[in-house]
C-alpha cells in the first residue's frame, strides 16, 4: 500500500491584507513546523519523496520539519483567496470578511467560483485540475510522498476523493489547523481518504496555545 501525507503548512501572517504579505510564517508558525519534523522522524517511516508548493510558507515548513530541499512544485499552491474575496465583493457586494466571519463567508466564495460567477487567477475547475494532477501523480503502490502545502489544496483533494459540493467543500477547509497531517492510503481500487486534519504533535498540555486555524 501506498501513502500521501498532507501537511498545511504553519501558521502564516495571520493579519496580512494580501496574499504576499501573507505568505511567510509567523514565530509560532516556524515552531509548529519544527514540533510537526520532531514527530515525523520519530514515529513515521521514511518518505520516499517530500514535494512542497512554491511558496515562502511552505518552503519555510518544509525546512523547519528537516526537509530542507524537498521536490518544488507550484500545483500544490494554494488559491488566491484574497483577489476571490474581493471579486465576490465586486460582484455580489459580499464585504471581505474578519477573521471571525470566514464561515459564512468560505461557501459564498466557493459557490461562486465553481459557477464561475467569480475569478481570481485561475477558474475552480483549472484549479481542481492541477490538484487532482498532483494527486494522481503521488498515488503509486508501495510509495510513501509528503505533500506541504495548503488548506485550499488539501479541501480539493478530499472534494475529489468524496465527491463533494462546493459547499461541503468548504465545510472540510473551515477546521484545518496549521500544520495538521492529512492521510490518503493508495489501495489497488485507488486513493482513498484515511485520516484527517491531525495534529499530533500539538497534543500536549503545554502546546494548547498553538493549535491555530489562521
């Protein structure tokens, strides 16, 4: 059997207005990475391929779990939940939400999107495809790979995987923490879904303060 192990990266800059200013990781963010590598070592066997998103925050995760130089590559980026927010707002005068408002706010953008009312950089569907490519690619027999990347990816893999609605969709993107462990086992029918937004290594007393969503 094969495995894929997910990892949304740590926390990021969490007030940040943009998608640059938001792509670095916050101290806690590069704490969370470096507790998520102490557990990776000590109670995973060894990955046969590490693979990262292009982004600074993953990259920056990677380094800080000890994968220092894993494979880049820019399917695993995230959306661009910025310009959607705002293109939700231009067209349908939805205000750009706070931090306490995205549950009402995460299927609104997703809706739209997937019936291309709305557009950032890419259409739902192109970014389901290249996603989906990703995973199709990791999923061979036998092969243990570690994805870093981000929670939008990580909701279009589980869609995929379950068949979701956008909304549904949108539901399972809501609860991933930062630095949370996703589990795809590789079957002979295919890639199925095995575990879901765990965060072992944050499971202790002293670590309560750094279980985060954003």
């Amino acid at each position: 059997m094969g495995e894929i192990i997910l990892v949304r990266h740590g926390q990021a800059n969490s007030t940040a207005k943009d998608e640059l200013s938001y792509d670095k990781l916050s101290d806690l963010g590069h704490q969370q990475a470096r507790w998520l590598g102490t557990y990776l070592r000590d109670r995973e066997d060894p990955f046969d391929k590490v693979i990262s998103g292009n982004l600074r925050r993953h990259q920056e995760t990677a380094a800080g779990a000890g994968y220092p130089a894993p494979v880049i590559d820019p399917r695993l980026n995230e959306m661009d939940y910025f310009n959607l927010g705002q293109a939700l707002q231009d067209v349908h005068g939805v205000p750009v939400p706070g931090p306490d408002e995205f549950a009402a706010h995460v299927p609104q953008v997703m809706q739209a999107w997937h019936k291309a009312e709305i557009q950032g950089v890419e259409t739902f569907a192109s970014f389901e495809a290249r996603v989906t490519s990703v995973l199709q690619q990791a999923a061979k027999p036998g092969v243990r790979v570690l994805c870093i990347t981000s929670g939008g990816v990580i909701g279009m893999i589980i869609r995929h995987l379950l068949n979701l609605d956008p909304t549904r969709m949108a539901h399972v993107l809501l609860p991933i923490y930062n630095s949370s462990v996703h589990r795809v086992h590789v079957i002979p029918q295919g890639p199925i879904l095995a575990g879901f937004n765990a965060i072992p290594h944050l499971d202790h007393p002293d670590r309560t303060h750094a279980i985060t969503h954003y």
